[in-house]
C-alpha cells in the first residue's frame, strides 16, 4: 500500500484488492502515525488501460464497485496520517 495526494481528491491509498469486492461508501480501516484511522471509500478509481497509476488524474477510471484481484486507488477522509505499506 503506498499513499499519495492526488489533486481533486486529497489523500489518496494506493493498494491491491487481493481478496472480494469494494463499494463506494464501504468502511475500512487502516494503521495511521497515532494510531487507527477509521475512514470510509469515497471513490475508487483504476489507470485506465495501457497505464500506469502514476499518471495524471484525468487519466484514471472511476467505479462504483470493483472486485479483486485487481490495483487500485481510495480516496477518503482522513487519511493524511495512513501509514504506508499497512494492510487495509
């Protein structure tokens, strides 16, 4: 898991769903700098095709769900404390 910023979304969790489906307002919780963050999925988003996720945000796909096995982007609240390479 990697996190970044992402303008128009803030702080933003990179991670691979190894395992079930994600849905938009889905909670989760990840390890932060002080503690447990508790924080919810305000959009999921993919590279589109033929991209990497180290591109701009205009070349990302948007989803209402996603199912695994697949990498992919969260973006919610409250995640500028998330601890990189934390399971989620």
């Amino acid at each position: 898991m990697d996190v970044k910023k992402i303008e128009g979304h803030g702080i933003t969790v990179d991670a691979i769903l190894i395992n079930g489906i994600l849905k938009e307002k889905d909670k989760f919780v990840i390890m932060g700098m002080t503690g447990v963050i508790k924080s919810y999925i305000k959009a999921i988003l993919t590279p589109k095709p033929m991209k990497e996720q180290r591109t701009a945000l205009t070349d990302f796909d948007h989803h209402k769900d996603i199912h695994a096995a697949i990498g992919l982007k969260i973006a919610g609240p409250d995640l500028d404390e998330a601890l990189a390479g934390s399971a989620i």
